[in-house]
C-alpha cells in the first residue's frame, strides 16, 4: 500500500500525470479567456464582431490545444472554453457575422 503514501508532485494544476505542460495550459488558459469573451458579448446584438471573432479564435485555439493536450484535465478545460466560444461564434454570425456591417 505504498501508493497511498505517496506525495501527489503535481506541478500545473491541469496536469494529473505530474509533468509540466505549460504550452497545454497556456491553451486550456487562452481558450477559457476567449469562450468567456464569446459568450458574454453574444449577448448584445451590438458586439457580434467582437463576439463572432473571438468565437472563431477560441474553437480554433482549443481544436489545436485538444489535438495536442496530454490529460483529462486539460481536455476538461478546452471542452468548456470550446463550448462557451462555439455558443459565442454562432450566436455572432446570427447577429451579423464576421463583417456584418462592414462588407457591403
């Protein structure tokens, strides 16, 4: 039962394997932060630019922290922020798109 015992070294909070994997957190970081934005400007008809694009930016930045992600943990993160900026994205191109207004 020397497992129980042992000391969880654990240096990043999203890695569960103790390893550090700071371009993985900086990711799940990042995506959060963009998905957050996404979300809450989708709320106003007024900011779908701002929402549409940093709605694009957070699937694309977590698609790519999900291709190379090494834990649960931070799958879990990228999941969430994924989501929040997939919600934000549609929600924005609903509202005008990514040039509404500008183009045309």
């Amino acid at each position: 039962m020397a497992q129980t015992m042992r000391h969880n070294t654990t240096t990043s909070l999203f890695a569960s394997d103790g390893k550090s994997h700071p371009v993985q957190d900086t990711l799940v970081g990042v995506t959060l932060v963009l998905g957050a934005i996404a979300f809450v400007t989708a709320m106003f008809h007024s900011l779908h630019l701002l929402s549409s694009w940093t709605g694009l930016v957070g699937i694309i930045t977590g698609a790519y922290g999900q291709f190379i992600s090494a834990t649960t943990r931070e799958r879990f993160g990228l999941i969430l922020g994924m989501g929040a900026a997939a919600i934000g994205f549609f929600l924005g191109m609903a509202h005008g798109g990514l040039f509404g207004g500008i183009i045309g």
